[in-house]
C-alpha cells in the first residue's frame, strides 16, 4: 500500500438543513478512500477492545480477480495497524468479523459451493498482527445465506437464513474456541411459518435478538441464545410493505431500522422497544425524498443515528444521509456526505470514544469501480457547526496482496450434508477420524477415507481427524 498522504479541503459535504448556530466552531470530518482497479466495497466496522476499529471490506482488486474479504484495523487516531485479505475459492463474501480471546478476529463470510448447494458459511481466524491461523466451513446441499457473526466468552453465534428444509429458517449455529480453532457445540433452528430472511442480530441479555422480513413486513423476534425458543416477537404494523436492516441494542432499550415501500416513495421508518418487547416507538417519518435506510446504531440513552441513502439530494447519483434521531422520534438534523459520484453507506459504529464510524462504498475517486468509502466524524454532533473534510485517497494500481492460509488440502466431507455412506477428500488410508455430537458424545469412529452415518440420527456433528489434528461440523440428514 502508498504512503498515506493528507490533503486538507473545504466538506464534500452538502448539509441538510445545518441547525448553523453563533459558535465558530468546525467539525473535522476523516475520510479514507482505499481500493484497487476492480470493485471494493467497505461492509462492517467492529470496535475491539483496546480502541481499534476493524474495517471489513470486500475486495475484487486481486491477482485472480476472485472476491476475497479484505480487513483493515485503525487505532483509535485513525492511523493503520495492518490489512490482510483472506481467500477462499470460489467466491468469497464476507459478512461479519468479532475479536476474541488474546486479540484473535475471526471473519464470517460465504462462498460459492456449486450450482445446487449455493453457498456454505466459513470463518476464517487471523492473530493479533494478521496472520492466518485456522479456518472453518460448513453448509446443507441448499442456500444457507450468513447475517451476522456474535461473541460472548470466547463462544460464537453465527446467525443467517437456511434454506435446508426447502423453507427459509433463522438457523443459529455455537462454536467454541479451543487450541487455535472453532469447534462446533450445537445448533437450533426456528421457521415462522414463511420465509424468513435473516437481515441482523444482536444480544439482549443473554438472548439474541434477530431482525427478519416474512411476508413483506419486518420483524425483530427474542430468541434464547442456546436453546432457540421464542421469548417476544415484534411486527411492523402498517399497511405498506416493510424489510428489515438493522437492529441495536442498549442497556434499556432495542431499535430496529426498516424500509418502507410507501405510496409517496421509499421511506425508512424504526420502531423502538423496551428489553421486554413493549413498544415504545414506531414511525415512518416523512422525507419528501426516497431515502432507503441502511443501519443504526444508539450514540446515547435516548438517541441513536440511522445511515441511509438517497440520490435526490442534488450531489450525484448516490449520497450518504446521515441523520440523528431521539427514541420519542424527533429528529435532530445530520448532514449528507458525497461527491459528484456514487456512494452507497454500509455501516455505522458510534465508538466507545464518542466517535462515529460509518462505511460504505464509492465510485467518485478511481476509475468508475467502487473503492472502500471510510468517514469517521469527531461526535455525532456534527452538523450543527460548519463542516470541513480531510480526504485521503490512496488507490493501488498492483493487486492486493492476498494472504493464503497455511492448509495445503482442506478437509472436506462428500456428500454433505450425509444420509449414509460419506467419502473424505484427502485422508490416506491409515487416518483414524470419530464423529461426535453436540454434547461431545462420541458416535462412530473409523480409519481412512469412507464411512458410513445411517446409524445416525437426524442432525449437525462434528467430524474429528485425529492425525491432522481437525474437526469439521458434518450434517447428517435423512
């Protein structure tokens, strides 16, 4: 990567309706632009536990021209740390990232398995410094579409939509981290009667709440974290359709971001609740644009900040509405962040320092294919005095480096999920391997590359080679 170079300009910013006050005051907004020659698109910001922030982007801007997940950590200052690519052919998507145990990251993403399978989940472990350290699959012989990825106690909750039994279901899967790799623990399932298209999730207490579209209305539904039953459930009431984007969470209090097709146009709309599911807010406020949300996040007991888009506000095809909200609906202004190109927003973090980090995508600066859009403003505040923009932009002209893990040929399991006789790829004839449950119970045991689960019930196991020193989780269906 080039050096980084500040250029210090007046805003890129078109303010909406500034509440401009007597103070001379100016906020200094950050923005980085990061990419190469093809496509790169900035998805999720992650705080970790010492300040940093961990900026997951999605890169085509690599030697094979084969997407890959493309981390950046920044300390507190916004100065980087490091940046590593993860691959994993073919098609890799990535989705989430959490930090855990001495400094680990563990990204969540997706990949392309073949035409009738779709895709299958993994998560890929890097160090405290970046360096590869283990990765993970699993997947049914249907669609299984990853949302988000959660950690608690060196535990993770891996949360998306499965299509395994031919209808959408929130599928929920635990792994525990032991001797540098996740190993799987259990896994519950839950369908609402239609479709479900799992779009976020975050704790509550020790439940997991998760946002949902059925139907064409949004949903936010409690479930308890291990053993996947149902504690509360909300639904948008009003009469247009309405999807799910994004949920958030405080100590008092949960909001729940949506979009709303309206008869005047594309609205955003959010619903507050209490911890015990009681309403305590829901509205679609007007715009007199098509404003389409993106994410929110709280920045403080009774407020929180939505990220949208929308294309009406005279900069180019695509600007970033970034706007301040109290949980009785008052809206308390925010500007709109753009250039003459096209930006679409991805993500907000409001950090444990007061800053606010939001993460998108745009085409305004390289040569028409998105590059990584990264704005860090100094409060959520901004908006309220004159704004000013220190812009960098550092596009690569190379290939972004890709850092391969070390695993020469991954363990794989044919066909999966199994019904009876299995087959596994690269086990010589000698390779002793044992099939476990969820409670750690073993269940059939064998030596070299076949075996055989009809003796098996109905469920996810975890595949043990014991001379590679591997585990895989396996379903077993009939």
């Amino acid at each position: 990567m080039q050096p980084f170079k500040w250029i210090e300009s007046l805003c890129l910013v078109a303010s909406v309706a500034l509440a401009m006050g007597s103070s001379a005051q100016a906020d200094t907004v950050e923005v980085l632009v990061l990419g190469g020659q093809r496509d790169d698109r900035g998805l999720r910001l992650v705080e970790l536990a010492n300040g940093d922030v961990l900026a997951l982007s999605s890169s085509n801007s690599t030697s094979n021209e084969e997407p890959h997940a493309w981390i950046h950590r920044f300390d507190s200052l916004l100065n980087p740390v490091w940046n590593a690519t993860i691959s994993d052919t073919p098609l890799l998507q990535p989705v989430d990232a959490v930090e855990h145990g001495l400094g680990f990251v563990t990204v969540f993403g997706v990949r392309y398995a073949n035409a009738s399978a779709a895709y299958d989940w993994g998560w890929y472990t890097l160090d405290v410094s970046g360096n590869p350290v283990s990765e993970t699959q699993w997947g049914s012989d249907a669609w299984d579409i990853p949302a988000r990825l959660l950690q608690r106690n060196d535990s993770l909750w891996s949360v998306g939509t499965t299509y395994a039994t031919g209808a959408g279901e929130v599928l929920v899967t635990l792994h525990t981290w032991n001797e540098d790799e996740w190993l799987f623990d259990s896994s519950w399932s839950w369908y609402g009667g239609a479709v479900d298209e799992v779009t976020d999730a975050a704790f509550i207490g020790s439940s997991i709440a998760i946002s949902t579209t059925s139907n064409d209305q949004a949903y936010c539904t409690v479930f308890h974290s291990l053993l996947g039953t149902v504690e509360w459930t909300y639904g948008t009431p009003f009469a247009s359709p309405t999807t799910s984007k994004a949920v958030d969470v405080q100590d008092s209090a949960l909001v729940m971001l949506f979009n709303a097709d309206t008869p005047d146009g594309m609205r955003l709309g959010f619903a507050c609740l209490n911890l015990e599911g009681d309403t305590l807010l829901e509205t679609i406020p007007g715009s007199g644009v098509d404003v389409a949300g993106e994410d929110i996040a709280w920045y403080g007991p009774n407020n929180f900040a939505t990220l949208s888009s929308t294309s009406e506000l005279g900069l180019g095809e695509g600007e970033w509405l970034f706007s301040r909200w109290t949980n009785g609906g008052v809206w308390q202004g925010g500007p709109t962040f753009g250039t003459q190109g096209d930006e679409i927003p991805a993500a907000i973090l409001h950090a444990s320092d007061g800053r606010l980090w939001m993460m998108g995508s745009t085409d305004g600066y390289s040569n028409g294919r998105d590059d990584v859009y990264l704005l860090v403003a100094p409060s959520p505040q901004v908006g309220n005095n004159d704004v000013f923009t220190n812009v960098e932009v550092n596009i690569v002209e190379d290939a972004v480096a890709v850092a391969e893990l070390n695993i020469s040929q991954p363990l794989k399991v044919h066909p999966h999920p199994i019904r009876s006789v299995f087959t596994l790829s690269n086990v010589d004839e000698t390779s002793p391997w044992s099939i476990s449950d969820a409670s750690g119970r073993l269940v059939l045991e064998g030596t070299g590359p076949t075996g055989n689960a009809s003796g098996l019930s109905p469920g996810i196991y975890m595949l043990h080679m014991h001379a590679y020193n591997e585990a895989i989780p396996v379903w077993v269906v009939r």
